[in-house]
C-alpha cells in the first residue's frame, strides 16, 4: 500500500487534537477521510467511509471507545491504532483485548505516529465477535422506506439548522446530509457545536468517500464544493 493512499478515520473529542493530528498526517502523506469525536460516530465513519486504518483516542466520553473497537472489529472490522497519554493504562489494555492493535503515547505524535500508522495499516485483521454476542451499544437504524433527507442553508443556516433538527422526533432513523457555506478548517468545528445543540450525532464529512455517508439517526454536514461535486454524480 502507497503511502498517499493511506486513509485515516481520526477520532478524537478535542479540536486542536484533531487540527493536530491532521497537520502530523498530511504532511507525511497520508489522507484524513473523516472526523469523529464520539463513539458512535467513529463506527458509522468506520462503515461508510471503509478507511484504512483509524486512529482513536482512548479518552472518549465514558467507555465509547471500547464501545466503538467492539463494534467496528464485529461489524466493520479495520486495524485500529488507539492513543493515550498512559498506554500502560487498564482501559487501553482492554481496548487492545477488544480488537485494537496497538497503542502510540501521545507524547510520540510529531516522531512515531506515521510509523506506527503505517505498520498497523498492513495487518490483516479478522472480526471478533465480542460485540455479536451481546447487546449492541447503540441501537440499530430504523427501517423506512425514505432513505436520506437532504437540506440546504445559506444565509441564518446555523440557526435553521438548530430549528429544525431540534423539531425532529427523538425517534428519527433516517440519515440526514446538510450544506452550509462553511469550509474546512472551521467545518468540523461547527459540527462539533451544532452536535451540541440538537438530538442528532452531527459529524463532518470529508475527503473523496463522502458520499457512501448514510447512517439512521445522525446528520452530516457536508462542505459546499463537495456537495456540488455529489450532486453531479
């Protein structure tokens, strides 16, 4: 596998992480097809964007990361490289018990982090089916027979966005994607905060597998220049 081929899934909760992590990743080659900063993100990413590896933070709300490893090695399975500022840490021992590969101290991201991406890129990983055996941590999508919903904004989009996601059922299964007029690198950031004003997990879609996104019961936002390109097919 090339080195510019290389497509990472970054899950991180922190902004600046992510900012980060994508300045370490593109300067060494290798293309951030997608952000999460929530478990159940990273699985939905993880199974519409099919990366090559995923990066994950252990430190995510509550016990999503292990959550998220058990259900992409159950159901997406990909190799996984998790970070932590303690590796030796209890919870990183059992992220790497459910699936995940290794684990990269995040006091070695400017020196070891490329290495170990690429080294853990070339393992051929098998599915566990720890997560098949028990309840899923998240429930599963609705069936309907409306299969995405599409909105546009322009002009007071982030207020009507809050409008009307915030209307929306609590039971909404359907997958939603949503333009607005704001580009990389402020795209994930609003993301982040519309995720914290609305009932939906709201995640930011980018690079070249955009449109595969189709998860029930969140919404992507996409940046308008890929949009147009979507629309054209």
């Amino acid at each position: 596998m090339s080195q510019v081929s290389l497509k990472v899934l970054v899950v991180e909760e922190s902004v600046l992480a992510r900012q980060r992590l994508g300045e370490i990743l593109h300067r060494g080659g290798l293309q951030v097809v997608g952000e999460a900063w929530k478990g159940r993100q990273a699985v939905e990413l993880c199974r519409a964007l099919r990366p090559d590896v995923v990066l994950m933070a252990v430190d995510l709300e509550g016990t999503e990361g292990l959550a998220a490893t058990e259900q992409i090695m159950a159901f997406h399975p990909t190799p996984i490289l998790i970070m932590s500022e303690r590796p030796e840490h209890p919870t990183c021992q059992k992220i790497l018990a459910a699936g995940a590969l290794d684990c990269i101290s995040t006091q070695d991201w400017e020196h070891g982090l490329l290495r170990r991406l690429r080294l853990v890129s070339r393992v051929s990983v098998i599915t566990h089916p720890r997560a098949r055996l028990k309840r899923a941590a998240w429930p599963p999508p609705a069936v309907s027979r409306v299969r995405l919903v599409c909105l546009g904004t322009s002009t007071g989009g982030p207020g009507a966005l809050v409008e009307i996601l915030g209307a929306l059922p609590g039971n909404f299964q359907i997958p939603i994607l949503a333009v607005i007029h704001i580009q990389p690198p402020l795209g994930g950031g609003f993301a982040e905060w519309l995720d914290g004003k609305v009932p939906q997990a709201v995640g930011y879609a980018q690079g070249e597998s955009f449109g595969r996104i189709a998860a029930g019961g969140s919404c992507w936002l996409l940046p308008t220049v890929i949009s147009r390109c979507w629309a054209r097919g």
